[in-house]
C-alpha cells in the first residue's frame, strides 16, 4: 500500500509553487510579446479606440525591462522597474528556506497527553 503521508503532502507543494509557476508563465508572456503596437492586443482600452492605457504602458514597460531596455522601460511606466523586481520576488520567494515554524497539532496534542501521563 502506498505511503499515505506522500499524498497529503503532495497538494502542499503543488499549491507552493503554484504562485511561482504563475509569475513564471505571466513574464515568459510580457517577454515574448510585440510591443510595437501593430499586432491584435487583448486590452480592452485599445479595442474601444484609446491610443493606450495604464495597463498596457506597465505591460511594455515590463517587456523592456525583461529585454534590459531600462530607459525605455522608464518612459512607457515608472513602476515597471518596481513591479518586474516584484515579480521576481515572488517567482523565487517559495525556494527560499523559512525559518518559520509551524506546529503540527497532532504532535502537539501528543506531547501534551505524554507530558499528563509522565
């Protein structure tokens, strides 16, 4: 019979490196994508005529960064720079060791059992 501990444990790790996975996906996207404005674009500003918006200006700026483009990346958005070291962040956050400790309640109710019996 398998090791029922293994399947308990498996969900935690997916849902841990689910975030990372996401921003892994969202900047492998803003790196890949044409920021010259002559493709199809998903904004929903751009599809109602506006020449551009908040969202796509943070989007190329991301792009930029990404390809190293820092004053360019400056001028689509000033927080492009922020959000990219944001992300970054976040993408490497779940490999990094904690030093919290969480207390596992069933140990914890067995020391305390142990420690009314001894």
């Amino acid at each position: 019979m398998p090791n029922a501990k293994y399947y308990t444990q498996r969900p935690v790790a997916i849902y841990k490196y689910a975030e990372a996975l996401t921003w892994s996906i969202l900047l492998l996207v803003l790196f890949c994508i044409d920021t010259s404005g002559n493709t199809f674009s998903f904004c929903l500003f751009k599809l109602a005529g506006f020449r551009s918006c908040w969202g796509c200006g943070i989007g190329h700026s991301i792009h930029d960064v990404l390809h190293g483009e820092f004053r360019q990346s400056w001028q689509h958005h000033i927080m492009g720079i922020p959000a990219t070291l944001g992300i970054i962040y976040h993408i490497i956050k779940p490999f990094i060791p904690s030093k919290k400790h969480y207390h596992d309640f069933r140990t914890n109710a067995d020391d305390v059992t142990r420690s009314a019996a001894g």
